[in-house]
C-alpha cells in the first residue's frame, strides 16, 4: 500500500505537521493562549464542577502567562518556542483552555481580534465545546473562515453516554453530531478530541468510539488524547476507588495503531498523545516520555507494516466493535 500524506518515508500517518507544510510552504507554530473564557460545565450554565478530568486551568496547563493581554501571552509563547525553530514565521493561534465560544458573540469578535491581525498569524484554532455554537457564533466563526486558516476543535472525549454522564459532560452525543453539521454547512474545519483510557471504557469501546465518531461526522481532524489523571482532578476519587486503570505503554501503542488503521488517509492527526506538567501528573508516568511513545507507534505501524486507513472505516470494516 502506498500512502500519500507524509513526506518521510518513517511516518505511516497524516500529521498536523504534514498538513501545515502543504497548506503553507514552511514550518508553522501553533501557540496556545488562554483567552479568559470560562466553561458552562463550571460556571453552572450546563453543569458544576467540570468534567472529572479536568485541572483548574481548564486543560490548559502548559500556557506560559495565562493571565497576560492576548497579544503579550502570544508574543511570550513565540518567544520561548523560537529557542527551538529560530527561523519560523508565521503562526496559528490556539485559544486552548476552557470554552473559547462561551461568551456572547460581541465578546469573542473583541478578543479573537486582538490576535488576528499580529504579524505572522495566519491562522486560528478556538477549542470550545458542542453546546456553545449558537447561530450567531456559527456566522462569526463562518466569517472567519473567510479571512483566515481556521479550526474549530470540540470536545466529544467520548461517545458512550454511560461514560458521559460518568465523566460529567454536560452534553450528549446527538449535540455533538449536530454542532459538526452545523460548521460543516460553512465549510469550517472541525477537529475532534477524544480520550483513551476513561474509567469504565475498555479496548473495544476506545475503537467504537473511533468508528462512530469517523462514520458519523464529517470531521477533518482528530486527536486523540491518553488520559492524565492530574492532581486536584474529581477523577482522583475514581483511580482511588478502584474505577480506574491506567493503561500500559504498550496497551496505548497496540491501541493507537489499531485505531490509525481506521482513520481515513485525507483525516488530519492532530495529536496521539498529550503534554502535562510533572508535577501535577498522577500517571501513568511512562507519558512524560512522550517522544518514545510517538516512536513506538511508528515502530509498531512499521512492524506491522500498516498505515492510516489501512481498514477505513467509512469504507464499511468493520460494522461494530461493541454496542
Ligand atoms: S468542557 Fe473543557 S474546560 Fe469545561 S470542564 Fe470539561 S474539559 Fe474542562
């Protein structure tokens, strides 16, 4: 089988760095910022408390001044990744934590411009949650879409709605697959998050969840995310009482894998595995090391000599892994 998306021959699978390549010629950074929203899942709005993983920056632990104006957080993050790649130039700002759509749509257009128009920005990512598209947020992102390289991220982390409710969501499957209908009508890019490794879920369901949600959405992007269990989390009680395991190393490589081959080719990878901070990580501690785990699962794809796509599910293989 030959695969088209990679330009090393080592790499079996679609990455973000690839598709950024193509699109715009050269390396691009994606910095995250924290725009100062909060999430209806805390604030009451949807639900309190939050989702039972989540730390107190709402998943938005690696930010280097989460409390600075957008435009100096932006400038700060530049900064610190130019020790790395001195010579790169332009950037896709992530508004990462929280709900970056919660707010009324005036709200948004005054934050989002503080950022839209820094040199070197060609693009935007806003991480945000399917219940809080309404309409006039849909036309805002669908005019931005028009001026610039955008990504809507959603946060869907699972399709069960047993683990949903287990998690504290706030929201059920059906909201999500309407709010990707909804971007899709204005050709915005919608890139899913999922966990691997929620309490309750096993191998089978972690693939389900993979499945429906590539058969059922018409979705451009994907991460995939281990589960940290973080410190100060709700989800501590559930690892202390027994309802959750972590999984091993290899159980995630296998898993990974296994959920690629299922993944059309054209579906960006966005992420196959997460960052968090050292000292607020519980475990599983072999995921601070994360550059050994993306070289296992490309050990793995080359061991078994299988590529993304290699059992593509929109092509119908195979009809369930569990219901
Ligand atoms: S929706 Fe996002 S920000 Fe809100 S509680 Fe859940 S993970 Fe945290």
């Amino acid at each position: 089988m030959t695969f088209t998306y990679r330009d090393d021959l080592h790499k079996r699978y679609h990455s973000w760095n690839y598709e950024l390549r193509h699109e715009f010629g050269e390396k691009i950074f994606k910095v995250p910022i924290d725009g100062g929203f909060d999430c209806p899942n805390r604030d009451g709005t949807a639900a309190k408390g939050g989702c039972t993983f989540c730390s107190v920056s709402g998943s938005g632990d690696m930010i280097i001044a989460p409390t600075d104006p957008l435009p100096q957080q932006f400038h700060k993050e530049v900064q610190q990744l130019h020790h790395k790649w001195e010579s790169t130039k332009k950037y896709i700002v992530y508004f990462q934590n929280f709900t970056n759509t919660h707010a009324p749509v005036e709200v948004l257009r005054q934050r989002y411009e503080q950022v839209v128009n820094l040199p070197g920005v060609v693009g935007l990512s806003i991480g945000t949650r399917p219940d809080c598209l309404p309409p006039e947020t849909i036309a805002y992102l669908a005019e931005l879409n028009q001026r610039l390289y955008l990504w809507v991220e959603l946060g869907l982390q699972t399709t069960f709605e047993s683990t949903s409710n287990a998690i504290n969501r706030a929201h059920d499957y059906q909201t999500y697959l309407d709010a990707v209908e909804r971007l899709r009508k204005h050709n915005i890019r919608v890139c899913t998050h999922l966990i691997n490794g929620l309490p309750g879920e096993t191998i089978p369901m972690m693939l389900e969840n993979v499945r429906r949600t590539i058969v059922d959405s018409d979705i451009q992007g994907i991460k995939l995310h281990l589960l940290h269990l973080m410190k100060k989390t709700r989800m501590v009680k559930d690892y202390r009482e027994g309802r959750l395991k972590f999984l091993t190393r290899d159980e995630y490589v296998q898993l990974i894998v296994d959920q690629l081959e299922m993944i059309p080719p054209e579906i960006i990878i966005h992420r196959l595995t997460g960052d968090a901070p050292f000292d607020a990580l519980i475990g599983p501690a072999w995921s601070l090391k994360k550059w050994e785990v993306l070289n296992a699962i490309d050990d793995e794809l080359a061991h078994r000599d299988t590529y993304q796509g290699a059992k593509d599910v929109r092509k119908g293989v195979p009809a369930f892994y569990v219901r």
